[in-house]
C-alpha cells in the first residue's frame, strides 16, 4: 500500500512517518510537490469554481501524481498497485458515498481507498489571479471542449463552433511539454484566426509530480511510471471544475470516436496495460455519477461516442477546414520516441491510435502525412512485423484482430456497455474494424501484403 496525505496549507508542520508520500498543492510555489508551472498559476486566472469541484479537480491532480510516482514494477503482479489519497474536501459523508474509487479501480486497474479529511480551506485560495469573491466565477463560455491536440478534438472544436455561431468554447488542454503541446499552441492559433479570439478561451493545464528541490517538506520519489492512465481522470476533472464556474448547467464536450472509446482489446493477451479505457462508457457513467454524488452535476457529452473515427471526419462540418488543419494534430500516444533513433518526432505511424488515425485519414481520402514509420514502406514494415520489435505489438495485433472472426460478445472485453445500447457499440466496433481492414487492404506490399492474403 502507498499512501499519499494531500495537502493545501502547507505551513502545518510534517509529523507523519516518513514512508508517506505528501502531495502538496500550492499552485505556482516551488514548495508545492503537484507542479502546475514553471511560469506562475496562469491555469488558473480570471475564475473561480465553487467548493465541490474544486475538491474534484483536486483529486484528480492528487491521483495523476500518484498514478505517476507509484510503480508498477514490484507489485506481485507487476500491474495492480494499491493507492490511498487522503484528500481534504468541504464535505466528508458526501466523498465518503460518492464512489470514486469504483471509477478510479475501472479506469487504472488498480485498488484506490479514497480518504477523505475536513478543510476549510479553498484549494484555490490565494493562488495568483483567482478572484478573491467568495463566489463562484466563470470565463464567460457557453460551455468546456476537451482538446488534447488529436484529430478527435479538432474535429470536435470544429463541429461545436459550426454547429452553433454563436457559441463561446473554451478548449481545455494538459501538457507537460513536448510534442503535443507544440501542436495544441498550432492548432489554437489557427482556430482562433478562423474563429476569432472571441469564440475561444483556452486554458492549458500544466500538471506533473514535480522535480524534487530544498523547498519542498517531503519530494516525491524520482522513478515515474509510465502507464499514466489517470490522466483522463485529471482532464474531466479540471474540466467540470472551469463548467461549474460557470453555472450547473455549462456542458463538458469530449469528443472522442466510439471505436477507440470501448477499446475492445485486439486480443485475449491485451486486455491489461494495451486497453486503456480513458473515455470507455462505463467510465464516463462512474465519473457523473459520483460527481454528482458531491454536488458537480454539469452535463458531459461525447457527441462521437456511436462514431468511428473516419465517421467523425467524413461528416464534418467544415470539412475543408478540417482537412487543411488535420496534419497539424497529433494523436500519438509517444510523439517523442521517433527522436531516439534520428526519424522525425510527432506521429510514430505504428502505435495503435496512429493506426486508427491512418485508417480514418484513408477513409476520407487523405491518408498523405508524414509518420516517423510507414507501415506500407517495405523497410519500415519489416522491421515492425518482426516479432523481436516492441515498436510493431500494435501493427501485428491489429492484423490479427481486423482479419480475425469475433463473437460479437467480445465488444464487452474492455468492460460493461450502457444498458439497451450494445447492438450500437457492436456496431460501431465492427465499422472500425472495417476501416482498418480497408486501408490495410489498400496500400499493403510486400511481405505486410503475403501477411494479409494469407489471413483472408
């Protein structure tokens, strides 16, 4: 078990054992162990959110920092941790019965014991440009768009903009540097020269456990863990905490395709660590409900979640913005590696998302970027349908999952479906698969080629 005290007063003095990990959160001081930035509390200027959803976007900084400082690496399985957040809120027997470890269990694959303890104390008390007004203060949006840089939520920010000309976004985004936070400052650029600044506000949360340094009471230990699936969880978070400034009813739009959404796993030995279930339905219904449970009740709407990616793009509604836009979104899961070995950094071309984001490009026609990998380029495809390279697990399981005969019960691997809607989520499971296959089918040569006439 590791357990984590959060804290947001830091002048009380440390008296606790010093196996326990502290998780100090003091937006824009270096004292702080939960780093927001190096640059000041900017995140956080110009609103305020009322109590309980400030006690929600602090749990889910609490548990993105311990999801990244708790290894797997040890644990009997070498996957299921068990992680204890005692985390100060307003309202104790509400946390107590909200249900959030149920949600964080589903969502990380480990066992979470929330424990909540009393604080007067505002999470955003005194942090640099919060309004000081005991009362909640909003951006003065219509509503909040996730927006991680991806295909997905470009697609979103587009479609929520033309469906409504008159409706103010604010597009939400986390980053700790890198790839995908060059693309999310592109992309804000060119929406907001098409748009205009009025229609969107970004905010763009930088969160990571921070560097250790003399001003911290207790640093977080150095090793991270890379299977940070709680990121979700920190996204919505912050999401529903910007909405209920704004009012109960302000909407949370997450847009993500349905087939990447239920994840079904592409075999039997990939329902662990390669089906993450970040945006899964089950999840999403966890999440409201115990949100609601503590008294955050804004409404959270994937409008793509009975959509496949190439769906999403193909019904556009600007789609020639869209495609003009489309090569400056990331959707990599690791846009980095690429540099290790001297190829260009930003979208891989043979992890799983980077797949489907092919497949759906092809199936509107505009599979034409540039990837550090080519799986229809014969150099590159050898070296990742060799069974030696960790870099072609994804290219290989989809060949044996797109072409293989699956029950349609296996849409239920990754978890359960909301009741009267799996024919839906079938359905949507098959498309995507479909598309895989055609785009598959379309560009493969050489041995890619013998592989799938063999499989057919």
């Amino acid at each position: 078990m590791t357990t984590y005290l959060v804290r947001t007063d830091l002048t009380t003095s440390v008296t606790e054992p010093d196996g326990l990990r502290l998780l100090d959160w003091a937006p824009g001081r270096t004292s702080a162990t939960i780093q927001t930035s190096s640059a000041g509390a900017e995140f956080f200027a110009g609103w305020r959110p009322p109590r309980p959803a400030a006690d929600l976007l602090l749990l889910g900084a609490a548990a993105y920092c311990a999801d990244k400082t708790t290894r797997r690496r040890g644990t009997p399985d070498s996957w299921t941790r068990e992680v204890t957040l005692r985390l100060p809120v307003e309202d104790i027997a509400a946390w107590q019965s909200a249900g959030f470890e149920a949600a964080l269990r589903f969502l990380t694959g480990d066992h979470w014991e929330i424990s909540p303890y009393n604080s007067d104390r505002h999470p955003l008390a005194g942090v640099a440009g919060v309004p000081t007004a005991d009362r909640p203060i909003g951006l003065d949006v219509d509503g909040i768009c996730l927006f991680s840089g991806g295909l997905d939520s470009l697609c979103g920010v587009i479609d929520l903009l033309e469906e409504a000309s008159e409706r103010r976004l604010c597009l939400l985004s986390h980053h700790e540097g890198g790839q995908a936070s060059s693309a999310q400052q592109l992309l804000l650029d060119e929406l907001n020269s098409h748009y205009g600044g009025e229609r969107i506000t970004s905010r763009r949360l930088y969160l990571r456990p921070a560097p250790a340094n003399s001003h911290q009471a207790r640093s977080l230990p150095r090793p991270r863990e890379n299977t940070t699936r709680s990121r979700s969880l920190l996204f919505l978070s912050a999401a529903l905490a910007l909405a209920a400034a704004e009012g109960s009813k302000t909407p949370v739009y997450v847009p993500e395709n349905g087939f990447i959404g239920i994840n079904v796993p592409l075999t039997r030995s990939r329902v662990g660590s390669a089906s993450t279930r970040t945006t899964h339905p089950h999840f999403m219904h966890q999440l409201g409900t115990a949100a609601t449970a503590i008294g955050v009740s804004n409404p959270v709407y994937n409008p793509y979640r009975l959509r496949t990616k190439g769906e999403m793009l193909a019904e556009s509604r600007n789609i020639e913005l869209l495609r003009r836009l489309a090569p400056l979104s990331i959707s990599c899961s690791h846009p980095e590696t690429a540099r290790y070995v001297g190829r260009k950094q930003g979208n891989c071309g043979y992890c799983f998302p980077c797949l489907i984001r092919r497949a759906s490009l092809a199936h509107v026609g505009w599979d034409n970027d540039e990837y550090a990998y080519d799986v229809f380029a014969e150099e590159d495809c050898t070296i990742l349908l060799n069974r030696r390279s960790r870099r072609g697990a994804d290219l290989r399981a989809v060949m044996a999952d797109a072409f293989a005969d699956r029950p349609d019960r296996d849409v239920l691997r990754n978890g359960p479906l909301p009741q009267g809607e799996r024919a839906a989520f079938t359905g949507v499971w098959r498309r995507g698969l479909a598309e895989l296959r055609a785009w598959l089918a379309s560009g493969a040569c050489g041995a890619l080629a013998e592989l799938l006439e063999s499989r057919s």
